[in-house]
C-alpha cells in the first residue's frame, strides 16, 4: 500500500491525485478520530475475513443472545426504489453482516457504497429472564430499530454509522398514558471495514493525534496532516452557533439541537475545568437556551426543562420566560411554585427598578399563575386573578378569552 503520510510530507506538484489522496486521508482522520474515541466494547471492525454482524452488535450493545431474537425486516431503501425482507431463521440473523447491507464488493475487490442506499433493520426479540430478575410482562417483547449508512473513510477503510432506536415497550407505554411524554432509548455507533490490513493506518493516526495534541500544547503552529484534525481536537463551537441559528429560522429544530449540542459539549468540558472565558460563558448559556427552546416547540417537555434549567443561573428574564411556559405546558408541580417566588421576589423591587421588560415579566407572571390555577381546577381564584387583569389593557383581551373558557369548562361539568 501506497504510504499516505510520507506523501502528504513530501514536496510534490499540486496533481490531482495527491489532492485525491490528501482528501482521502482527511476523511479517514476524521472517522477514525471519532471511532478511537467510542467506548472500546463499540468499536467493531470488519475486514474481509472479520465480519461485523448484528449478533455481535446486539450482543456487545444489549446483551441480546441468538434465541431471543425471533425475526428481522430489512429495508433498503435508495434513491430509485424501496425493498423489504423478512427473515425468520434465528441463524441468517445472528450473522446478518451489517457492512454487506451498505458495501458494494466487486470480482476485482474494489470497494465501494451503494450509491444512496440507507438500511433500515427492525430486530424482534424477547428477552429472557432468570427466577430472580424483574419479571414485569412490559419488559419482555420489544423492537429494535437500526438505521445503517456510509459515511465516507477513504481508499482501504469504509465506515458505516449505526444509529439505533429502541421504542416504549409497549405495556410501560399503555400504563403511563399520563406521562407527557414516552421517551425511547436511542444510540449510535460508528463502524468500521478495513479492506486491507489497517494497523499502518491506525498507527499513521494515533502518529497525527499524538503529535496534534504535542503542538497544540506547546503552542506550535499545525501544519498537515495534523490540522486536519484541529477541528475535533479544538472544535470550533462559533461554526456550529451560526448553522443552529440558521436552521433554527427555519424550523429545523432537530438539526439545530444538533449543532447546538456541539456547542453545549464542548464548552461544558472548559466550564468543568474552569477554562471557560467570560464571552464563552455567553456562546454556553445561549446554545442552552436554543437547545431547550428547540426540544420545548417538539414537546420534548423533560429534556426542555434540563437545559433551561441551566439558564436560570445568569437571570436574565427571557430565560425565566421561557423555563415557566415549559413548566406549565408539561403542567409540571413545579410551575406554580416557580410562578409565586418570582412575584415574591418582584414585590420586594425598589420602584426605581421596574423596568419595561420587568413590568412585561410580572404581567406574564400572572398570566401564567391564572392558567395554572385552571389547571389545577381552581376555577374560582382564576376567576378572581383574569377579573383583576380586566382593567390592565395590556391583559384585558388576553383575560376576556380565559374567563369565557373558564364559563365553557363550568358549563361542561354540569351539563
């Protein structure tokens, strides 16, 4: 195999293929980075004479065994047609192999992906239980939902990213109807086919890694390869804040938690070592902010709150404003209790320090108080606060509408 890195060192003329060559091994740094870095107990690779199957995937990931697996349906899925298949033999879907259903082989031994292909497996299984473990009928029959597709990797390795879905049982979902919100469990894990034998590869990456991270803690400058892989080692969060920001217009709220989690991750490590500067202070709470905003329009109430929660710590109102519609949209026991401190804490401002946004916050504030009490079936108080608010005009047409609501929820009980 041509050696790539000592290429990459050479002075050679700008052709084509070194350019090819150059990109190549970008995407293999990229990938393998993020493989190296899983858990090692994920970190499955195949070759040609190693397969990845699902059995081991179920097995490393779920502890699943062969016989409580009862079928498989696979669906392919590319740009010109659909196709499923069901299989019931127990031994064909142990060793599925996972890089197969995505790789396309040749008679030559060229490799490549099958161009615009996405795999979806659904894996039916039922978990065995010994005398002494939770025996619960909720916990016994389930699904698993993998989504398989290639990620680029370069000449000799090819990677295939693995994201995997297991929904609400389906009795625990039944029983806590009442729950806002069911959350399935979710996973992804990066795989790898090495078409020749990888360890000069790998060697030539942790070779790139390990002298990255000696120049970045020396303060030298980074020339390739090893600044093809600054982006991971020192990810750029103002890259991500402005494509969240971007999607977030238009509505995109699952791609902009994405980007916006980048951000949330990587600063959370410098706030946990205290190497967080005060203008990333405001790059951490935003995407906070953004990502809780995002999970709340999904009703995603739960997660909402978690990063919301964060926010309180810098005071600002718009924080507050947001954390409380969450709260009483989950209808959380929290929400009133958030609600009256806040007023408490209002009433003992000076009259100097009402401002226009915290006149706005105390009028939200009662708003919110009085939905809640309908909430809580109090339908008398949230009279008496929406009455009080009739001589506000900038409640009024907002309490017009909640006291008739409130005549339509009384008139419904007795009817």
């Amino acid at each position: 195999m041509k050696n790539i890195l000592n290429s990459l060192f050479k002075k050679q003329d700008n052709t084509n293929d070194d350019y090819v060559d150059q990109l190549d091994f970008s995407q293999y740094l990229s990938n393998e980075f993020k493989f190296q870095h899983q858990n090692p107990q994920y970190q499955l690779r195949a070759n040609p004479n190693d397969k990845v199957t699902l059995g081991i995937l179920l097995n490393r990931i779920f502890d699943i065994s062969q016989n409580e697996v009862s079928d498989l349906y696979i669906v392919a899925d590319n740009l010109s047609e659909k196709k499923g298949r069901l299989i019931i033999d127990q031994d064909i879907i142990w060793n599925f192999d996972l890089c197969d259903a995505i790789l396309l082989k040749d008679e030559s031994g060229e490799i490549q992906y099958k161009y615009g292909e996405n795999v979806v497996l659904s894996v039916s299984y039922r978990k065995r239980m010994d005398d002494d473990e939770d025996q619960s009928f909720g916990r016994t029959n389930n699904n698993i939902l993998i989504h398989l597709r290639g990620c680029g990797g370069g000449k000799d390795t090819w990677f295939i990213r693995a994201s995997i879905m297991i929904p609400a049982f389906t009795l625990e979902d039944d029983k806590t109807y009442i729950r806002t919100q069911n959350q399935p469990q979710t996973f992804t894990v990066l795989l790898a086919y090495d078409n020749t034998n990888s360890a000069q590869r790998i060697a030539e990456y942790h070779t790139v890694y390990n002298n990255a991270i000696k120049k970045i803690r020396a303060g030298e400058p980074l020339g390739e390869p090893e600044s093809w892989v600054q982006h991971l080692l020192m990810p750029d969060g103002g890259h991500d804040l402005y494509w969240g920001n971007k999607v977030l217009r238009e509505k995109r709220y699952w791609d902009a938690i994405v980007y916006f989690e980048n951000v949330y991750y990587t600063l959370k490590e410098l706030w946990l070592k205290s190497k967080l500067p005060d203008d990333a202070q405001v790059a951490f709470y935003d995407s906070c902010y953004s990502i809780g905003w995002c999970y709340a329009e999904l009703k995603l109430y739960e997660r909402a709150l978690f990063y919301l929660e964060i926010c309180l710590s810098r005071g600002n109102v718009a924080d507050k404003v947001e954390y409380i519609n969450c709260l009483v949209q989950s209808k959380d026991i929290r929400a009133m209790w958030f609600i009256l401190r806040e007023l408490q804490r209002l009433s003992q401002l000076k009259e100097n320090e009402f401002t226009g946004e915290i006149i706005s916050y105390y009028h939200f504030l009662h708003r919110r108080r009085g939905y809640v009490l309908i909430d809580m079936g109090k339908l008398d108080e949230a009279e008496t606060e929406f009455t009080k608010m009739l001589e506000d005009e900038v409640n009024k047409e907002f309490a017009q509408r909640e006291l008739e609501y409130i005549k339509q929820l009384r008139a419904s009980t007795q009817s």
